[in-house]
C-alpha cells in the first residue's frame, strides 16, 4: 500500500535529528530492496499483508511493516534495531486518506550473520492499524 510506504518514509525524512537518520545519512532507507552494492549500513523495508477487518460500521485496515537493518558488524546492526525502535514503536504515522491508529512492535529478530557476503543483518517487525477517513 503506497500511502504506508510514504508514511514510513516521510517519518524517516522529518525525524532527521535522529539517530536513524543520521546513521543512515539520511538516504540509505529502501523500500522492498536495496540498490546493487550498497553503503553499508543501510535498511530495507517492506509492507505486506493487507488485512480488512470490520467492527460495526468502523472499517480497519491492518499491514505488516517489516525493516531489516544491514551493518558491518553485529553491534552495528543491533544498535540499528534500537534506533528502529526509537524512531517507530507506537508512533502515529501521518497517511493521506487515513488515520493511523497503532504502530505496534510484533518482535525483534536479533543480528545474523549473511554469507558469502560478510554483513550482517537483525529483523523487526511491527503491525499497523489504520482507519479509512
């Protein structure tokens, strides 16, 4: 959904003080997949698995974000995953068209070494419930 992935990614833009942004040069956050040989670190994210649910005559929309942080090292990626953390646990996302009603961390899969090519990765997954305007 292209209003989540804008949403995601203008939290990035405008939180530029923060540790995430500045560890990222404030360019290095992809969607969906990285450029062929990127600067190290960088972060990829994805958003899946739309889900409509109805509560009287509310209709929700539910999506799964997941960010994979990318660094040299495992410290590096951990401490990626914290400012992941920071910049995103139970924040309110701005999205056209919706409101957004819970960005809630599901679970942190800790830093994992990639072979063949020698970097490492850690996971996090959040869900976001949204409400059409």
């Amino acid at each position: 959904m292209g209003v989540i992935r804008t949403g995601i990614y203008s939290k990035f833009i405008a939180d530029n003080g923060a540790a995430l942004y500045l560890d990222l040069g404030g360019e290095r956050l992809y969607y969906s997949e990285a450029p062929e040989q990127p600067t190290i670190p960088y972060c990829v994210f994805h958003v899946f698995n739309e889900d409509y649910q109805f509560t009287f005559d509310l209709k929700f929309e539910e999506a799964f974000v997941q960010f994979d942080y990318y660094g040299t090292t495992a410290n590096e990626c951990d401490d990626g995953i914290a400012d992941i953390k920071t910049m995103y646990d139970y924040t309110t996302l701005s999205l056209t068209g919706f409101t957004c009603l819970r960005m809630e961390r599901d679970y942190v899969i800790g830093s994992s070494k990639v072979m063949p090519h020698d970097i490492w990765v850690g996971m996090i997954r959040y869900t976001l419930l949204i409400k059409k305007n």
